[in-house]
C-alpha cells in the first residue's frame, strides 16, 4: 500500500476503581503515570505497535523499566501488526485501540501488567480510525480525534473493569489527529495536532461524559507529537522536525511553555510516564525511524537525556505504562 503524504512527511524528515480507589491516574497518547497515596507508581513503560521502513506493521510489544536506565525487552505480541494506535492504560493492563494495519481498524487490544504476555481484542472503537489521541481515567479509557479516514472530533470511551465496546461520549473543539494525550486525575486533554499544524491544548472532563473546550496552546503549532504526564502537569514532547519540550499545568487552564529538549528532534514518538520522569521512545528522525529512549524530570524543567533503546527501531507507536 502507497504512503500518504503525512507518511512520507514523518519518514523522510472491576476492580481498577474500587481497588485502587487510592490512586491518582494520569495518562497520555500514547503516556500516563499513576501515584499511589503511598508512593507507589508504575515500574515499566510500554511501547507497543508502530511502524519500521520497509513499510512494515509492527504488533511488538516493549516494556523497559523505569527503576533503572535500561534497554528494552520484546515481551509479547498485538493481535495485529500496525501503526498510529492510542494508548490507554488502568493500573493493571495496558490497551492499543485502533490504528492502521492497514487498512483502519476498531480493534481495542488489552494486554496485562503483571506478566509478559500478548494482548487479546477485548472490544471495538465506534468506528475504525488511526491517529488518535489516548488518555485514561482511573476506571475508563479513552480515544480522541483521529482519521476514518475523514479527520473527526469524537471522543470515544471504553471501561477498564469490563471488556466491551466504547462509546461515543463527546467531541473535541475541532477535528484532527496525530495530537498527543494527556491526563490529569479529573481531565483529559489533547495536544496539537493536524490537518496543518495546531497547538490547541483541548480539555474534557472525566467526572461526565461532554465536550471537550479550547483551554490554551502549546509553544509551538506540531503534529505527530508525544504526550507525558506528571500529577500536577502535562507535558507536549517532539514533533515534525522539533525537540521541543513543552509543559502547561493542570490546576489553572494556561499555555504551555518550553522547559527542554529532547535529545533530538523526533516525530511519532511514544509517550510514557513514571511518577517521577517522562520519557519519549522510538519516532521518526530524517535518517529513518529511531530507538531511542528519551527521559526528562518532572521535579526540574531540563533536557531529556537517551537512557535505552527499543529492541527495535521504530516509529508511530502508543505507549503505555503500569
């Protein structure tokens, strides 16, 4: 199958809730962290799918640790090779919904955090898209924007504590995909963004199903771009040719500023968060696709810095972590 102009752009340059009703969880677009009343938080990131020259569909699932700096591991497999999926975690399984295989898929995989294993299709989105944005409440996950192949503004939302299908719950404030996702533990938000480029910072409540509204922009218009999460702060990293790293808070609706780079410009990163670091993983540089590991500190505004690398290269992946 032909790559579109966006492909060639990127290549060439129950229990979750009642459980866990402690914890405060935070995900992204593929990028997410949970913190614990206790301290605790996710061990592992994931990376799971993408998209490696050739052209080739990966269904590859990698999870590295965050406790030490490290290489990451294949440990299980998609139910289907493809690329441009969302990812959703809850505190014990990482989700990869939709994507393109090709060609676009509703599928909504689930694959567990506390074995290496592959993912089994616990469901459908409403309708088959790619480039959509990812973010995750402590019971539900959910799907924003993307392309059917149309660009839309749906928001989808699927439960953690029962496999099933999602729902269409709300729109974002304008339809486009390649955004990132991030999540407080009330919101979910989506990032920047096309057609062209966008820097829209969009925000949409947990507590009820809505619509989500225009809230601020990031530094910078982009596309293909990764999202992190802390508790108190989202985080917008890479791009189409940029490194920037941007953060915009979650107590006040604000713009976002630039607090660092990443340790080159990448596009199509994955997004993961632990409770102290983001990290951005793979993506597309102008030699090819990368497997590069990016992690940057919440506590200080600084530059990311490479601390592993993927056991494969590769690029337009969803991340995950728990």
């Amino acid at each position: 199958m032909p790559l579109s102009f966006l492909d060639i752009t990127v290549l060439s340059p129950p229990s979750d809730a009642s459980a866990n009703a402690n914890l405060q969880y935070n995900i992204s677009t593929a990028s997410a962290e949970w913190v614990s009343a206790g301290g605790g938080g996710p061990v592992s990131g994931y990376t799971s799918g993408g998209f490696a020259p050739g052209p080739t569909r990966l269904n590859t699932i990698d999870k590295f640790l965050f406790a030490s700096n490290g290489n990451a591991t294949d440990v299980g497999d998609l139910t289907q090779g493809r690329y441009n999926p969302a990812g959703q975690s809850s505190s014990v399984s990482g989700y990869s919904s939709g994507g393109n295989a090709p060609p676009f898929v509703n599928t909504i995989d689930k694959f567990p955090f506390s074995i290496d294993s592959s993912a089994s299709d616990v469901g459908d989105l409403t309708s088959p898209r790619d480039g959509a944005a990812g973010q995750s409440s402590s019971t539900s996950g959910y799907s924003s924007g993307g392309s059917t192949p149309g660009i839309v503004n749906t928001i989808d939302k699927f439960s953690f504590s029962t496999d099933g299908n999602a729902s269409d719950v709300g729109d974002i404030s304008e339809a486009r995909r390649l955004s990132a996702g991030q999540s407080s533990s009330s919101s979910g938000y989506s990032s920047g963004g096309n057609p062209g480029s966008r820097a829209t910072i969009d925000k949409f409540p947990f507590s009820s199903d809505g619509n989500a509204t225009d809230v601020g922009d990031l530094s910078l218009a982009r596309f293909y771009v990764a999202g992190q999460s802390s508790s108190t702060n989202g985080y917008a990293s890479g791009g189409v040719q940029i490194n920037t790293i941007d953060k915009f808070p979650f107590s006040s609706d604000a713009n976002a500023t630039d607090v660092g780079d990443l340790t080159q410009a990448r596009s199509a990163s994955a997004g993961q968060s632990s409770s102290v670091s983001g990290y951005s993983s793979g993506g597309g540089t102008p030699s090819g696709s990368a497997t590069t590991i990016d992690k940057f500190p919440f506590a200080a505004d600084a530059n990311a810095s490479d601390v592993g690398d993927l056991s494969q290269s590769r690029q337009r992946a969803a991340g995950q972590q728990g």
